[in-house]
C-alpha cells in the first residue's frame, strides 16, 4: 500500500511537473511549422498548437522545464544550417526553400525527398534516441555486477536479466522455437530495449518520445520487415519461399493466393508501425488535452485532469512496456513465422505450427 | 487550417529520420550484441547448465550414495550371517572334535583296560602255572622228605601231578 502512494505521488509530481511546460509554449520558434503569424490566438488553439509541437518531431529540441527557459538545442543545425550544407543536401537547387503543393502536405517531407531536398539532418526524434540509449548503456553499466557464481547482483543488473531471459525464454524460443529462437534473441532483445527506452524516455517530463513519431517506427518495421524475409528465406530457400507465397491451394486460386499472401508480407509490418505509432503518441497527446483543460476551461478543472492525468500516466507507464512487449512479440512471431516455412516443406517437419 | 498543418507533422515521414533510426539501431543492435547480450546470455547459459549439471551429479551421487549404502548393508548382512555360519561350523567342528577325543580316549582306555586285564589274565595264568609247578615240586620235596628216601620218581611224581590236577580241579573255596 505505501509503495502504491509513492507511486502515486511519483506520477502526480511528474504530471504537474508537466504542467509549466505549457507557460513556455509561446516562445518556440515557429520555423517548423508555417504559423498564421498576426493572428490573435485563443487559448485553446495555443493550448492545441503546444501539444502538437510537443508530441512532433522538430529540428530542435527544447528541454521544457518548470518556471526556466533552457535555450533550446538546434540539433539539425549542427549537421548543416543552410540547404546545401552538411548533411542538409539539396540536390535540386531550390527544392529545400520550395514549398510543397497543397496535396503533398501530408507527406511534405518524402515529396521534398523526392524533388531532391535529402534533408538528413538528425532532428529532436534522433536525439531523444540517442538520449534513450545513452540511459539504456548507462542501466546496461550499472547491472552488470554479478558476483563469483555469475548470478546478478543490485536492482538494474536484476531488471535488465529478468528482462532478457524474458525476451529470451517467453518471447524468442516461444514463438520461433528452441533451435533458432535463440539466434534471434539478441536481436530481440534490442528491438525490446530499444522500444522500451525511447518509451520510458518519452514519460520524462520534458523530454520526447521517438517512438511516437511515425518515422522512427517505420524504419523500425523495415528493419522487423527484412529480418522476416531474411529468417523465412533462410529457412525454406528462395524457392521454397516464393512456392510459400503460393500456398497449398487449387492452381486457379494460385494468383489470388499470391495477392493475399504478398499484400500480407506489408500489412504485418505496417499495423506493427501504426500501432507502436498511435500507442505513444496518442497516449501522450490525451495526456496533454487533458491538462489543457486547466488553461482552456477554468484553473479549477485541475481538480478533475491532474488525477486523471496521474492515472493516465500510470497507465501509460504500463503501455511503455506493453507497447515494446508487442512490438517484440510480433517481431518474433513473423521471425517465427518464417523459419517455420523451413520446416513446413519436410514431411517429418517438427515444430511447424500450420 | 492552421491545426491541419501542424496535424500535416505527425503523418510526416522525413526520410532522415528513417535511416538515422537505422544508424542508431543498428549501432545499438551491434554494440548490445557484443558487450551486453553476448556475454548475459552466456554467463546466463553456463549458469543454467552448472545448475542442470549440479542437479544432475546431486542426482547421480544420491543413486550412487544409495546404491552403496544398499551395497554396504547386503555386505554387513552377508558378513553377518557369515560370521554366523562360522560360529555354527566352529562350535559342530569343536563338537565333533571334543567327541572324537573323547571317543578316541575312551577307546584308548579301553584298550588300556583289556590289554591290563590280558596281562593281569596271563600274569595270573603264568602264576597259577608256576604256583602249580611249585606246588608239585614243594609237594615233591616235602613228600619226598617225608617218606624219605627213594621213592620212585617217575611213579611218584605221577601221582603227586595227578593230585595237584585234582587239586585245581576243585574249586579253591570248595
């Protein structure tokens, strides 16, 4: 019971803590995003405009503290301030500075790429990676006392084994199987903590969560995408693999088998995405509008959102971890997935799971 | 409008960001693989096999312990029973040896016996036989002392035999 309240009152200070981060709203940069400049802004639109930024990923990085203004750090501008410099490289003349048309904008960023604006400056999203690693090394550093007999020792080196043995045990050699569950668990393992930290990251009050920007998770699934391929071409060969793609059907269905079972190899990897996508960003921008509230309606809807916010923050506190569970676990069944085709082919094949 | 555009950030996917994730992840993946994952699931590795091991020689001692300990006890029952049968063979062999001695000297003083009553038969035989020769030469001397001279001897000494014959004849209390 006396850890549920300091729980509690954890979550309830880094909630409020959250808070002030709003009063420094006004003085962000506007390069990011085109602002209607002039316009006289109402408090919900400011309030609005605040989480967007915040839960966006940015050119810069600004570490939101209570009552202080820290300058904000131009990551990007680091590797190239101009187009043309650095790694900010401009291909075309004039495609970086050009904007883009009305119905690019969704996606302005991979038109620009494609007009030949290679924009690969590292934004807010890499640092708070990096960031997360370096808190990820630094927990790895601390748990790695073990004592004669090799068994963990102190809090982090009994986190971070119980963690791997659990990504190891339940999540690797479950779903892949004995022989080659733990030949993938290495990379199971750091797909896990990688998500898991970027997340964690994020439920630190002023920092960013990586994860919930949809780059990041994309390039993620390509890298869960290949693994697959590269685990079920290695398993059944390219021969077996595409055969796979065919399925044990009637010749006349074959072609439609092959749409199906093509279209599946990307709808895998892709709800991976969206859902590690929308898991964190969604969870962090409720959390916000639910602040909001307090500046918007009335000081006196604290009384309703700094509690439901705490709850939504221990919630969210659980979704970090839940979210790089599913995220492992899907990986490692599409890995899983794969390597059974191996084993589907042979008449006496074992573990196969069809 | 303005909220659409801002909105326009979240779907937007900088082709940057994709492959620094790479960079990063990859980086992490390998470095983690080589100084973190490697070595935890090896020392977790020869952890769980030193403790399947110990179990395992625990097991095959406990059998082993048992099996000698069952060893040991049919070895102390054997001895035993041994033992047993040794006392049992010793005390017949000293039965059978203390009636064979006893056997053997009851015989021999049997032996003893006869052959003392033989003597003592023929002692007494070659006595009665000399007393008798003596008689019938004491009985000769003395007779022929008193009818004093020459009597005949081969006559007399006839009769004296057949006298002392008679005389044996008779039992001795009649």
């Amino acid at each position: 019971m006396k850890r549920v309240w300091t729980l509690v009152v954890a979550a309830t200070t880094l909630t409020v803590l959250a808070l002030p981060a709003f009063a420094s709203s006004g003085g962000h940069d506007e390069a990011g995003h085109g602002d209607a400049h002039g316009q006289p802004k109402d408090k919900a639109s400011e309030s609005s405009e605040f989480i967007l930024h915040h839960v966006a990923d940015d050119t810069e990085f600004e570490f939101e503290l209570p009552f202080v203004h820290l300058p904000p750090i131009h990551i990007a501008e680091l590797f190239g301030k101009e187009p043309g410099q650095g790694l900010f490289i401009e291909r075309e003349p004039g495609a970086c500075t050009r904007p883009v048309e009305k119905s690019q904008e969704a996606f302005a960023s991979i038109f620009k790429f494609m007009n030949g604006c290679w924009d690969l400056r590292p934004t807010k999203a890499v640092l708070s990676m990096w960031i997360a690693m370096g808190l990820l090394a630094l927990i790895l550093f601390l748990g790695r006392s073990r004592d004669q007999n090799g068994v963990p020792r102190g809090v982090f080196a009994n986190i971070v084994e119980t963690l791997l043995l659990f990504v190891r045990d339940e999540i690797a050699i479950a779903n892949i199987g004995k022989e080659e569950g733990p030949k993938y668990t290495p990379y199971l393992a750091s797909v896990f903590f990688f998500v898991m930290c970027t997340n964690y990251l994020g439920l630190i009050p002023g920092f960013f969560t990586a994860t919930g920007v949809l780059g990041v998770t994309i390039a993620l699934s390509i890298v869960t995408f290949i693994m697959t391929q590269v685990a079920g071409i290695r398993s059944a060969g390219v021969v077996g693999f595409f055969a796979h793609l065919f399925g044990d059907v009637p010749t006349w269905m074959k072609p439609l088998m092959f749409l199906v079972e093509f279209l599946g190899l990307f709808t895998k990897p892709f709800a991976l995405l969206v859902r590690l996508f929308a898991n964190m960003l969604a969870g962090h921008m409720v959390l916000f509008f639910i602040l909001s509230l307090i500046f918007v309606v009335h000081l006196g809807a604290a009384v309703v959102s700094v509690p439901l916010a705490t709850g939504l923050y221990l919630l969210e506190l659980f979704v970090a971890l839940l979210q790089a569970y599913i995220f492992t676990l899907l990986t490692a069944l599409f890995i899983g997935q794969g390597v059974a085709l191996g084993h589907h082919h042979h008449p006496e094949g074992g573990d196969a799971h069809h | 409008m303005n909220t659409l555009v801002l909105a326009s950030s979240f779907t937007d996917v900088k082709p940057g960001l994709i492959i620094w994730t790479w960079i990063t992840f990859i980086v992490v993946l390998f470095i983690l693989k080589r100084v973190a994952w490697g070595p935890l699931l090896k020392s977790v590795e020869d952890r769980e096999k030193n403790i399947i091991n110990a179990i395992e020689s625990a097991k095959r001692e406990r059998s082993e312990a048992e099996k000698l300990l069952g060893e040991q006890k049919s070895a102390v029952a054997q001895a035993r029973q041994e033992a047993a049968e040794q006392v049992r063979k010793t005390q017949a062999d000293l039965e059978k040896f203390r009636e064979d001695l006893m056997g053997k000297a009851r015989k021999e003083a049997d032996d003893l016996k006869a052959e003392a009553r033989r003597t003592i038969e023929e002692e007494r035989v070659k006595a009665v036989a000399d007393i008798k020769a003596q008689a019938v030469q004491l009985s000769l001397q003395v007779a022929e002392k008193l009818i004093a001279e020459k009597l005949d001897d081969a006559k007399h000494q006839a009769l004296a035999q057949q006298f002392v014959t008679d005389l044996s004849r008779k039992p001795p209390s009649a």
